[in-house]
C-alpha cells in the first residue's frame, strides 16, 4: 500500500478562502477584523512562524501587526501590554508567542489575556470549555488536525485514534477533541505519552495514529496497522549538509516506511504547519463576529456544535 497524502497546504488554502469570504462580509458590516502577535525575543523558529501568521493574515485580508519586543522584557511590561491590548477594540484577537524567555511565567501571561481574544485557545477558560463540549476558541494546532481528518474524508467517528504526546499546545486539546460528542470527535482516544512502557503495542491498534512528541523518526513502520492514518504534527529540524541553511525539516514520522503500510499520511513540511496558521485566521474572523458559537469546524460542519453525553 502506498499511503494517499494528506496536503495540508491545498486544506489549508480552503479554508483560507472559507475565511476571505468571513472578512469580506464583515468588512460590509463595518467590521474590520484584526490579528495582533505579540513576539518577545529573537528566537529563529517563532520569528519564522509568526512570519507566516503575518503572511496568511494579509492574504485573506486580516488588518493584522506583529509587535516585536526584545528578549529581555520585563513580565511586567508584558502584562501591561497584554491588558492594553484587551481593551483595545481594534484587535479581535490576540496571540502571545511561545516559547517565551525563561524570566517570563507563561502561565501568567496566557491567564491575562482576556478569553475572548485568545485566538490561541490556550486560556484555561477555554481549555475548560474544550473539555466540557462548551462554545469556545479551540487552539489552532488541533483544530487544523481535526479539519484535515474531515476535509480529506476520515471522519475520526467510531474510528480508535491514538495521540501520541501531551503537550498542552496540542496532545491534551486534541483529545478533547477527538472525544467530543460533535463533528470531528466521537472517536474513542488513547492517550501515549513519555510515561507508556510500550508504546508500540499501543500504536498498532490505532486506526489513526496521531504524532506530537517533538521527536524525530519515533514512529516506525513496525508501529503502524496497515491500512492506518497517520497524522505527524512533529516538527524538528536535523542536520542535513546538503542544504545551504544546514539543515532540513522533518516530522516525528519515519515517513518513508510508513507511507507503505499507511492508508493516509501528513508530510513534514506541508501538512499540519499550514493548518494551524488557517484556523488561527478561522478563530481571528469568529472572535470579530462576535465570538466562538459553538462551532469548532468550519464551512460544510457548519450547525454542528458541541453536545453533552
Ligand atoms: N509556538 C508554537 N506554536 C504556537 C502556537 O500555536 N501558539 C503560540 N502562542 N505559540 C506557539
């Protein structure tokens, strides 16, 4: 078998188109949406991601900014900031780079942003709604997952997805959504983490095989039931001469192997990447339109929101 590739960039431009249409209706109403990153520091891979946060936001008409603060910023001086950027109505949504540097307390800085700007989803209010099948921002990482599975035609529905990792950016949120009674969950969800003594007893019962532990090649062929979707969301960079950076991308996937034996596959780069800049403009329109309304899917899952039981 060789596995169909899930193209994150082609879903990804869906829904981007999905949200041009959002920004344009309500630019009629008189609304101009608004995305405003908050970037503390230098460091390489944040400063290249919110690159392209900027770059997406422009493409489907977001007014959007990126505030660049230097490394050694007080958590004074960003709490402050983030309190006026709560009360400043002309940002929809807001979003604080991490990591941020050590003398910072994330915590502190995530539990200042108001809820309903935290386009990030990362608010503990909205990690509680999440959890509790409650409207709320999902954050941007699995819900691009949980769009892919739908858009590419594999319903987590019935279906036993396994998530390896649980980082509270994506292995924990994705659970919550994998599990959910709505549109994109009713799978039922193990959970793999540093703590599992074997792992791969675990991965081979999956029907889709979620990766998010940040490590290169951790999932094997060996590991994988044929027939599975596999779904990589690792990002690392290795040492590769050949290139003229030194270095290329890869997932947490051996992809080459488990592209044979998968039914589906996400390639590194190209496959969640791109999906989570898309639902970070997806969460900046619903937080412009007045707030989350119990959808977590866009367009065609439309009218399906959360439920209880
Ligand atoms: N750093 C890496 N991914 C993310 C993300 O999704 N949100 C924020 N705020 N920081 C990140």
């Amino acid at each position: 078998m060789t596995a169909q590739i899930i193209d994150g960039k082609v879903i990804a431009a869906q829904v981007l188109g999905e949200v041009q249409e959002r920004v344009t209706s309500l630019r009629g109403r008189g609304i101009e949406p608004g995305l405003v990153v908050v970037l503390v520091g230098e460091d390489p891979a944040s400063v290249s991601y919110v690159r392209g946060k900027m770059r997406d936001a422009g493409e489907v008409g977001l007014r959007s900014e990126t505030l660049r603060l230097p490394a050694e910023t007080s958590q004074e001086d960003l709490l402050r900031l983030v309190h006026n950027l709560n009360e400043d109505p002309s940002w929809h949504g807001v979003l604080v780079q991490l990591p941020l540097p050590p003398h910072i307390d994330e915590r502190a800085i995530i539990l200042a942003l108001k809820p309903e700007k935290d386009v990030d989803g990362l608010h503990p209010v909205n990690v509680g709604r999440l959890f509790r099948g409650e409207p709320g921002f999902v954050s941007c990482t699995p819900a691009g997952v949980i769009q892919m599975l739908l858009r590419s035609g594999f319903d987590p529905a019935g279906k036993h997805a396994v998530v390896c990792g649980r980082s509270n950016l994506v292995g924990k949120p994705l659970v919550g959504l994998l599990m959910q009674k709505a549109v994109g969950g009713n799978a039922t969800v193990t959970v793999c983490h540093t703590g599992t003594p074997d792992l791969a007893a675990h991965t081979r019962q999956a029907d889709i095989l979620i990766a998010v532990m940040g490590r290169p090649g951790t999932i094997t062929a060996d590991m994988v039931r044929y027939g599975a979707v596999v779904i990589d969301v690792g990002v690392n960079a290795i040492p590769d001469a050949s290139k003229k950076s030194g270095q290329r991308l890869v997932g947490d996937v051996d992809y080459a192997a488990v592209a044979e034996k998968a039914a589906a596959i996400t390639p590194v780069p190209g496959g969640v990447g791109p999906m989570t800049r898309a639902m970070l403009m997806w969460n900046t329109v619903i937080a412009a339109s007045g707030g989350p309304d119990g959808h977590i899917a866009p367009a065609h899952s439309v009218g399906a929101g959360h439920s209880r039981g």
